[in-house]
C-alpha cells in the first residue's frame, strides 16, 4: 500500500506497526515445519517477483526475507514506525480529518487504511485448569522455540493449517506426540519440491519465463474454486482427494478417524505430502474425545481418560471476524466500527465502509480466498483505494465514504451468492462464519472477478464531500 502510494506522489504517510520488527504473519508464524500453502510463484508482489524461491512453497524464513527485502529496496523501512500499539482514532467530519492515538502520541491524518490482516490475534481457547499446566504452552502463531521437545511427550490441540504443518516437523523429535482433533480436516497432496538450480537461472535471465508460470498457476488456482460453488465438481474432487488418505493411512481405524463428514472446503482445505505419514508413527496418537480439562500433568478427555503430556501446543487458530480495532475506531457521530457492524464486519468492496470516511480496508470483510493467493486480492484493494484518493483530488473533496445504498447493495449480493457454497452449506462450523452466524470472511467468485469488480470504482457509489 505504501509502495503504491509513492508511486502516485504521496509522500506525506506512516506505517504504525505494533510488533519490533516487519514481517505479520511471516514474522509471528515461525513454528517448526511453517511454509506458504500457495505456490511461491504465486504468492508474491507481482510488481516484485523473486526468481530465487528454493522450493514451489517456500518455508517461512524465505517468505520473511523477501518482504523485508522489498521493503528495504522499495525505501518503506523509514516510514514503519515500530512499537505502534494503535489506541483509538476518531474522525472530525468538520476538519476531515482522522486522529489517530498511538504508543508514542497523538497522529493527524486525512485518511487511514487498515492493513492489520485477519490471521493476526491467535485464539487462547477456553480449557478448564490451562492455568493449572505444569509444563509450557504456547500457540504455534507464538512459538517457544527456547523449549526443548526432544524425547518430549507433546500435545497439539487442533488440526487446522499450523498443524498439519508443525506435526511432521516435530513427530521425529518427540517422545511421544497427542494430537487431539475436534474435527478431520479435507487433506490434499501438496505435490512441494525444490526449485532446481537451472530454472531459478532461467527465471533470472528470462523473468517472461516466471511471468508464464504465474499466470498458469494463477489459472489452475482458479478451477480449485469451483468444487466450492458446484456440488457435482465437489463431488469428484472429494472421491478423488479421498484417495491421498487412503493410499498414506492403511489402518482402518485410524482411517476412519481422519476422514471428515462434512463437505470438502466447508473448512479450509489444507495441503501436505507428509501430515498422515507422521499420523501413521508409532509415537503418534490420535484423540477424537472432547478435551474435559487440563490437569498439572496432562489433559482429561471426555471418555475419561488422562493423557498425560510435558508441553501442550495450541494450534486453535485466529480471531478472524472478531476485529481487534474494531470498538475503538470511532466513524461520523462517534459510531465505532463495532457499533456499526454489530458482530458481522460488512464494507463494500471489501474496502470501504459507509459513515466512515477515508477508511479504508485491506483484507476487509468478505475478501477471504478459500483456493488461491490472498496478495492478488490486496492488490486489487490497493488499487480501488488509489484510485478513490485519485476520483477526491479531482474533485477537490476531502472526504470519500461509500454511500449507505451502495454498500448494503453489495452486502446482500455478497449474502445472496454466498448462500450456495460449500462454505455455508457444507455442514461444518468454520472461522469463515462470524458470530451472527453470517459469512463475513469469504469472497465467494474467482479472483479474476474480484480484480474486475474491484479494481474500477464507480463514482456513483461513493458519496465525496468537501
């Protein structure tokens, strides 16, 4: 966003970012086995593609260096200002102006855009006796790498993305691993492998080459959306990705117990060559009961049984759809955006948001891909932001917020075709789903059709004042 605004002649910005160090996700995920579940090729600025991707998913620690190296080479260093906790910012509809509360002071600003992500607030879920654990927990979005899980007995409570991800990093290590499973989740092959040597050259020398491989990943991503919206699509695609458990799990039983009963991508559909291998140890077991409560050396199940465990990792994943700046953002006549949205974020465009003025989303509500790279969406947010400060400039307003019509017409479009999906009818509660119940977190097209839809701006649909 700060890139793209340079490159328009707007200078006058700053990045407040709470953590010591740049890197969101990439930086706060560095748990063992952590890698991109989109090719790299794919997931990657399309204005700075790296040639040098050692894998076609490449781990954590690349994905952190390529970011801090497009920042620095792009000049963005100087304008992050670290240990920015955000306090509360209220707009002044008589100044135009936005004042934004901060760590260090007070910020005037004309506009605000909120880049805070949606994977960023690990959930702490809610156990009986989790105070009273003897041994260390911690979630895998904070992991403490200073703990020593060699001849360990481990638990990890959840089998979501981090999971599947950290299990067959650490199942070699420990001494014995619990993976305590609410529900299975709808695995598919990940098909990884390291980038050779001659293709990284033919990328440098030829970026064309790497430009082709975008876009035909782009394309193949693409038909992944379709098992969401068509059931006899998911159908094939479920009797065909059933097959990857049942050529890696042989034990029946153990089968049985990783199979979901719900429609595939009603939850996220999670890619890995090596989860069910490291399922099938000798020093793994599967717990399919209910977690009752922990005790100072392990973890009571509803069946009864005590499991007990040295250190206990909780891969229960974000607070999706419950926003941290939420209750102190404060819009036109003091409303705060959690007063507005009461428990179901809406903004149209996935960007902007009627009775907030030069506010602007990235990664908004419905913006969320369920099969493809989320920076091909923010970069299409990027440029509808742009191109609204662009349409206020000509002219000469100050202020640009989507009118109240406008956005509630596109809510209930969002609503209405996210009625049919999988995500909504597939038989599953997801973090797709806020507390109202309401998809809130999902786009449910292609993402060639959200680059249509929100690259343009209609000028009719905001309403600029000076």
């Amino acid at each position: 966003m700060a890139i793209a605004l340079r490159k328009q002649g707007i200078s006058d910005l700053i990045i407040l970012e709470r953590a010591a160090e740049l890197g969101g996700t990439w930086r706060d995920n560095a748990y063992p086995g952590c890698a991109c579940d989109v090719e790299s090729v794919l997931y990657s600025l399309s204005f700075a593609p790296n040639p040098d991707w050692s894998r076609a998913f490449s781990p954590q620690p690349e994905i952190r260096a390529y970011l801090e190296r497009v920042a620095a080479e792009y000049g963005i260093v100087p304008l992050i200002r670290f240990g920015e906790d955000v306090h509360g910012a209220v707009w002044d509809d008589t100044a135009k102006r936005w004042t934004v509360e901060s760590t260090s002071g007070v910020w005037q600003c004309d506009a605000i855009v909120l880049a805070n992500g949606q994977l960023s607030d690990p959930v702490v879920p809610e156990m009986a006796g989790l105070a009273s654990f003897a041994g260390p927990v911690f979630h895998t979005a904070q992991w403490n790498h200073a703990v020593p899980l060699e001849g360990k007995r481990v638990a990890v409570i959840g089998t979501g993305a981090s999971a599947i991800q950290a299990i067959p990093a650490i199942q070699p290590k420990v001494g014995q691993l619990v993976v305590l499973q609410r529900s299975p989740a709808w695995v598919m092959p990940r098909w990884d492998h390291a980038v050779p040597a001659w293709r990284r050259r033919l990328h440098q020398r030829f970026p064309i080459t790497q430009k082709v491989l975008r876009l035909a990943q782009y394309l193949r991503h693409e038909t992944l959306f379709l098992p969401f919206r068509h059931a006899a699509v998911r159908k094939i695609a479920e009797r065909l990705i059933s097959l990857h458990r049942t050529n890696q799990v042989r034990d029946p039983e153990l089968r049985s117990a990783l199979t979901p009963r719900y429609a595939i991508g009603c939850k996220r559909l999670l890619l890995s060559d090596d989860y069910y291998p490291a399922m099938t140890q000798s020093n793994v077991s599967l717990v399919t009961s209910a977690i009752a409560r922990v005790v100072p050396d392990g973890i009571v199940t509803a069946d009864g049984q005590t499991h007990a465990v040295d250190v206990i990792v909780l891969a229960t994943g974000f607070r999706v759809t419950d926003w941290l700046l939420a209750p102190v953002i404060r819009g036109q006549g003091g409303q705060t955006l959690a007063e507005a949205w009461q428990g179901s974020p809406k903004a149209y465009m996935g960007t902007t948001i009627a009775g907030f003025p030069n506010l602007f989303t990235l990664m908004g509500p419905n913006t969320g891909l369920g099969h493809s790279s989320v920076l091909m969406m923010a970069e299409a947010q990027i440029t509808h932001v742009v191109q609204v400060l662009a349409e206020s400039g000509k002219r000469g307003a100050r202020a640009a917020e989507p009118t109240a019509e406008a956005q509630a017409r596109y809510v209930r479009w969002m609503d209405a075709s996210l009625a049919t999906t999988v995500w909504n009818q597939g038989g599953c509660q997801s973090w797709y789903l806020d507390r109202t119940g309401r998809n809130s977190a999902l786009w449910p097209f292609g993402v060639g059709r959200f680059r249509r839809t929100v690259e343009r701006v209609r000028p009719e649909d905001y309403r600029f004042s000076a």
